[in-house]
C-alpha cells in the first residue's frame, strides 16, 4: 500500500485577490443603499421661482442678474417668514408690486410681467438632491421676451441662493476608490 502524501497548492493570485473583491463589492452595495435611502427628498408643496432674461445677449443677462440680486433679499426674506406653503404663496403675494417695481426701475424699458402658475422645470441637482423635471408651482418673472437664458430656483429647500461654500465647485471622490489606490501606492 502506498503511503498517503500531502498535496500542496500554492494559492493563485486570483485567489488572493477574491477577499479583497469581495469587499470592494460590499463597500459598493452598501454605498448604493446609503445614496438611495438617505438622500434628502424635496417638499412637494415646494413654490419655484424662474426669472426669463430678454434674450441671450450679454446685455440682457447682466439685467436679469441685476434684477435678480435686488429682488433675492426679498424672496429670502418671505421665505424665512413662513412655515407652510400658504403662508409662503400669501408673502410673496403681498411682494408681487414691489418685485414689479424693481424689475420695471432696471429693466431699460422692456415690458415686466409677473405671474403665479403651474411651469415646467428642467431636473436640477443641489448636493445629494435632485428635483425631477416636472410641473411646478411657481413665479414667472419675464423680462421682454423671455427668450434668453433662465434662471430658476425651488424655495424649499434653498436651491436659489446657494451658500459661499457651496459655490466652489469640490471635487468629487469616491471613498472606495481612493481606498483602492491607497492599497496600491
């Protein structure tokens, strides 16, 4: 009878490798739970804002800008007033002449309207939120024409009037990533 051996086998780069890919692809599963599930869902009862420029022209850009920065503190003034969307819709109702009169005094003589409706938004991302396109109730501020560039904006949450912070653009990393690399480097 023959005597019985060990047989020994080197382990294969792959199968010292599946562990780690193992857990590169948890880190990733658990990564997509946390995006889908946690991120922040905007209010429903949100009122937008959208300021039509003339048209596309540096000129009329630079007054729909200009209109813009006057007419900011108030809108975030109402905003800060209110708790409910009512309240937020009776607010700005209240500033509807005085929005007109700023935008009539720096708008070089083109006609201003200013009308509460149902308007279609494009999708628009703030941080983890992105706000759909869709119907949306809000303000429509046009300057002439409106044919120009657009400028819009959701009341709830702030997407208008982004902090100082938030206007450097970060740079986008990916934790798993930068822990790949870190095993390699």
């Amino acid at each position: 009878m023959l005597t019985d051996y060990e047989i020994i086998r080197k382990k294969t780069i792959v199968q010292k490798l599946v562990p780690y890919i193992e857990f590169i692809i948890l880190l990733i599963i658990i990564q997509a739970f946390i995006a889908v599930f946690l991120t922040a869902t905007e209010e429903d009862d949100a009122i937008r804002f959208r300021l039509l420029a003339h048209s596309d022209t540096p000129a009329d850009q630079q007054i729909k800008i200009g209109i813009q920065r006057e007419i900011q503190p108030l809108i975030e003034n109402a905003v800060n007033k209110s708790y409910s969307k009512r309240e937020l819709g009776d607010n700005l109702a209240a500033l509807e002449s005085e929005i007109l009169e700023i935008a009539n005094a720096m708008s070089n003589g083109a006609t201003i309207s200013l009308e509460r409706k149902e308007a279609l938004f494009p999708p628009k991302r703030s941080g983890l939120f992105i706000s759909p396109q869709a119907t949306y109730d809000s303000y429509i501020l046009t300057i002439g024409s409106g044919r120009g560039d657009n400028w819009w904006c959701a009341m709830f949450p702030k997407i208008c009037f982004p902090d100082k912070k938030e206007e450097e653009e970060e740079k986008v990393t990916f934790f798993v990533w930068e822990w790949i690399k870190g095993l390699f480097a």
